[in-house]
C-alpha cells in the first residue's frame, strides 16, 4: 500500500491540554488518522525517542501543541522522517523560528492570540484548521484570533517573514 492508498498520519503532542485532546478525540477527517502522545508517550526532551516514534507510526505529519515542552526535538525527528511539522505556538513567533531553525522551511508555525489560546472550551475549528493545515504545502506563519481573523505569512529562503493576509 502507497502513501497515497493509506490514510494521512498524524501524530500530536499534548494530548494532557485541550487542544491536542480535541485534535485527537474531536477529529474526524475522512483520510486522516490521528494518534496522540502525553508526556510519557513521547519523551520531547529525548531525541532518539522523538524518532523512534516517528519512525514507528510512519507519520506524515507532526502537530506540537505544547508549547511549554520543547520542540527541536520533535523537529529534527520529523524533518529526518519527511512528516510535516505544525508548532503551535502562544508566544513570540520570531523564537518559535530559531527554535525549530533551519527546518521552518517545512513548517507550520500556528501563532493563537492570548483569549483563543486560552478559550475553555474545546476548538473543535481550530483542531480541524490544524489537521487541514497539513494538507496544503503553505508554510509559514499563521497568526489566528478568537474573532476568527487569520493572516499567514510565508517563510522567504533567507528566513524573514513575507506577508500575504488570507
């Protein structure tokens, strides 16, 4: 069976928070399995755990949505693995790049403002958006806000920000 025939992997981070709880329990896109990991399902601080992981669940993509939990870990795995990589992120979107480095080119930085990153209920729109996300080859940066206002910026070769709002 070809990546093609197979349904689309997705691994998440996070699953203890809301939104990877969301993404993996409130997903339901045809064509795409989602399968989480907490903290003690994958070790972030453990490189060689990162790509066993990645490896193992053959993943297309990897969606890190814990942000208090490091990720150029999770990022090397997937870079060597070709998986996509979406870092969603509550902070600076500047430090998210020089944590993930030279392998932004093939990710997405996910940017919540502080009242959407901090919604109590569950986002069942922003999980789908992410996992949709991974579909398109539009790398970059997303900046999303609870009002629903959405602007992506692609990422230029030498790594400054080229904006283009959607």
């Amino acid at each position: 069976m070809t990546a093609k025939e197979r349904a689309l992997r997705v691994i998440v981070t996070g699953t203890e928070g809301e939104l990877g709880n969301t993404l993996v329990y409130g997903t339901n896109e045809p064509g795409i399995a989602v399968l989480g990991f907490s903290r003690s399902g994958m070790d972030v601080n453990d490189l060689e755990h990162c790509r066993q992981v990645v490896k193992r669940y053959q993943a297309d993509a990897v969606i890190h949505c814990e942000p208090a939990l490091p990720i150029r870990n999770v990022a090397l795995a997937a870079n060597e693995f070709g998986a996509k990589l979406v870092y969603v992120i509550q902070g600076d979107a500047s430090e998210a790049e020089k944590e993930i480095g030279p392998l932004a080119h093939r990710a997405y930085i996910v940017q919540l403002d502080r009242e959407l990153a901090h919604s109590p209920e569950p986002n069942k729109e922003l999980s789908t958006f992410l996992v949709r996300l991974v579909l398109t080859d539009n790398y970059g940066l997303y900046q999303l806000s609870a009002s629903g206002e959405l602007a992506w910026h692609a990422f230029k070769q030498h790594k400054t920000w080229r904006s283009s709002v959607r």
